[in-house]
C-alpha cells in the first residue's frame, strides 16, 4: 500500500479534552529533536520543573511531567503511595472517582467508597463521615475538577478533613490546572496530577505531578518496592532529578512534547495564572448567557460549575444526538463534548479550555449549535443567543 502524509482538517475543539494547542506550541514541536541527555535539554527539564511549581502554586521539589498521559499520573500517585492492605476512602463523584477505586484495588489497597449523584460535587460532611469510620485510612481521594459532569469539589476543605484524620491526599486535577484556581501549598494537597490536553492546551501525553514532602515521606518509608517499574518515583527521581544531582537513565523523555508543554507553561506564565483562571470564568460567563437565551439548561448546580467544562441538557425536540454532534464536526468543524457513561444521551459537554476559552469560538459554538438545533426541529429559543453573549464579552 502506499500512504500519502496525512493531513488532519482543522478543527475548533471544544470538547473535555484535547483542547485547541495555541500555535506558538505546535511551532515548538517541531523544533530540531536533541538528546535527552544533552546538557542543554537537562536545562530545559529544569525549567519545566520551575514552570509547573508555578502552574501548581507549590514550592514542591518534586514536581515534574511524566512521561505519559493523565491516566498515568494517576497510576503514579497509587502506586507509590497505597501499599498492599491499605484503606483509602475514594470519593466518586463520576468516571474519574471510579477509576480512582480501580487504581486502590489494582494497588492490593481497600477503597472506601464515598459516592455521589453524578453532577453534584463530593460532599465533605460525608467524605469527614467515612475517615471518622475508617480511623486505619491512610489517604482520602478525589477528583478537583469532575470532568464527566462539570462539577467542582471543595479541594481545601477535602484536605483539611485529611489532615485532621492523618490522611495524605491524593488529588486529580487534569481539567483544573490553568483552569480554575488550584493552589497545592495553601490548600495542603499531597499527591497531585494533572494533564497537558486540557486547559494548558498543550498535545496530550505528559502528565504534570507535584508530591508534597509528607507525600515523598511516605513512599520512602515502604515496606514494599512499587509494583510499577516504570512509574516507581525512586527511580524516576534520579531522572528527572531533585537537587541537581547527575541524571541517570531511566527512559527517553518524550523530547519534542516537552518543547510543547515548555512553550505551553511560558504561555501561562506570560498570561498570569489569576489572569488566566479569570478569562476562564469570563468566558464561561458569555457561552452561559448564550446557551440560556437559546433556552438550554446547565445539568450542573450554578455554585458548583466549572467554568472550563459546561455540561448542557439536550433539548427537547432532539432524540439523537450524536447527529448534531455529527453536523458540527462535518459541516462547523466543530468538535463538542457527549455525556459519559450514565450522562451518555443527556448531556453535551462543552469545554472552554485553555487557548479555546476565546471569544470567537463562543461565539462560533452558540451560532452553529443554535443553526443545527434549530434545523433539526429541537425546542429553541433562535435569534437571541449571539447577543446575550456579546454583551457578557463586552
Ligand atoms: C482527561 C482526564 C483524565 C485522564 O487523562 P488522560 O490524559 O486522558 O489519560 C483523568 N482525570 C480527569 C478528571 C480528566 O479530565
């Protein structure tokens, strides 16, 4: 067979995930490959190690990209920190909160479920319900920023109970780093991890973690080795190294991904987090009085949305929506979000993160999701959204 270079179309991704990457980033990832050992990529690590302390509000020594996407950087925080017979309290809130639970069982751990409704956030009375229950817990898990619902959990309060019952915490923040404010020190968050796809519009496949000291404690007092060999920390530790020592191979860092999430966190760093995190909520703003005007709801709570994931009910008038879905990928290039598992069918999810919180591709987002809609006999409101978010944009 011969193949031709492929050539992607040039979409608008507003969806959970990946979002728009800025140009600025795809520029730099096609600059010249160097070793990964080379002194002068070694500095480049360490910059990004400084970037993502930023990012994460820490002064964390060990903060760093793994090499690997979020679903990795999960894995890393399990595996290092739940030994064989350890209880977790895992708190489920939605498709992440389960795959947490996986995580304890595959690590020979106990979870201790604390579910929610699916669009609520994680309820801290009940979470300080189950650490008072279990006083052998050694950590409380839970997802910041809830991206199979767009529900947001009270990540300060989750770690102060944690501590006050001896527990490390272990804390996903994929879709909230660059987001939504996230602050690992103040809030006292232990074993942290992230992803590159989400709202630092970087390509997926690098997973930002930062590890408190309580937290590098603790894996340094097991009486196991991690089961993992590739996301053992210890040795991961002597890579991406703490304190400046010389490097010892451990694997190939993905070079040319990590230009991009160099470029990516420069990027923030020249916005402002607190600039960023406000630009976020702006645009949450206008795409929500956009969707109202057209007469569509929020599945989510008003106080406990996220302003980068906004999950809206489908219409009625509109019985399959994975057509709508269709017309705005082929005819608008438009990607948006379907609900997942028991939100399949009920929800769209349309991300606002990062490069593509802007005001064009709102704007974009409500005139072809009010066209299609309205072309498929759904029950909208038509004329008014377009306004209705210009005047939030101003
Ligand atoms: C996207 C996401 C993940 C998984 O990240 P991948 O890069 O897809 O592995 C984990 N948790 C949350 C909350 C996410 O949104």
């Amino acid at each position: 067979m011969t193949a031709n270079s492929f050539h992607p179309p040039e979409r608008t991704l507003m969806g959970p995930g990946p979002s728009d990457v800025h140009p600025r980033i795809l520029e730099a990832l096609s600059r010249p490959t160097i070793g990964h050992l080379d002194p002068v990529f070694v500095g480049m690590m360490e910059e990004v190690k400084g970037l993502l302390q930023y990012a994460f509000q820490t002064e964390n020594a060990l903060t760093l990209p793994v090499s690997a996407p979020g679903s990795a950087g999960m894995e890393m925080c399990f595996a290092n920190l739940v030994e064989p017979g350890d209880t977790v309290v895992v708190c489920k809130n939605g498709v992440f909160g389960e795959r947490m639970k996986e995580n304890v069982e595959r690590c020979g751990g106990t979870p201790v479920m604390v579910e929610e409704e699916w669009g609520a956030p994680v309820d801290p009375a009940r979470a300080e319900e189950a650490l008072k229950a279990h006083p052998e817990a050694k950590i409380l898990a839970f997802v910041h920023a809830e991206t199979s619902t767009g529900a947001q959990s009270d990540a300060a309060t989750l770690a102060k109970l944690a501590r006050d019952h001896d527990c490390l915490t272990i804390v996903d923040t994929v879709t909230s780093l660059g987001g939504s404010p996230l602050k690992v020190d103040e809030w006292g968050l232990d074993a942290v991890y992230s992803g590159t796809q989400k709202c630092l519009s970087c390509v997926p496949g690098l997973s930002p973690v930062t590890f408190s000291q309580r937290a590098v404690d603790a894996i340094q007092a097991r009486s196991t080795k991690v089961q993992s060999w590739f996301l053992d920390l210890n040795l991961v530790m002597g890579y991406w190294g703490s304190g400046g020592g010389k490097r010892a191979y451990h694997h190939t860092a993905p070079i040319n991904p990590l230009y991009g999430l160099h470029e990516a966190l420069t990027i923030l760093q020249e916005e402002g987090l607190e600039n960023t995190w406000d630009r976020h909520q702006r645009m949450h703003e206008a795409l929500k009085a956009g969707i109202e005007a057209m007469g569509l709801s929020f599945f989510v709570e008003e106080p406990h949305r996220l302003p980068q994931l906004n999950s809206v009910t489908i219409p009625a008038g509109i019985d399959d929506e994975a057509a709508v879905r269709t017309r705005l990928l082929e005819q608008y290039n438009l990607e948006i979000g379907a609900g997942l598992g028991s939100m399949a069918g009920k929800i769209w999810r349309i991300g606002l993160m990062g490069h593509s919180a802007n005001p064009t591709n709102i704007l974009n987002c409500l005139g072809a999701l009010e066209g299609v809609l309205s072309d498929m006999g759904a029950d909208i409101t038509t004329g008014k959204a377009i306004s209705a978010a210009m005047a939030k944009l101003g």
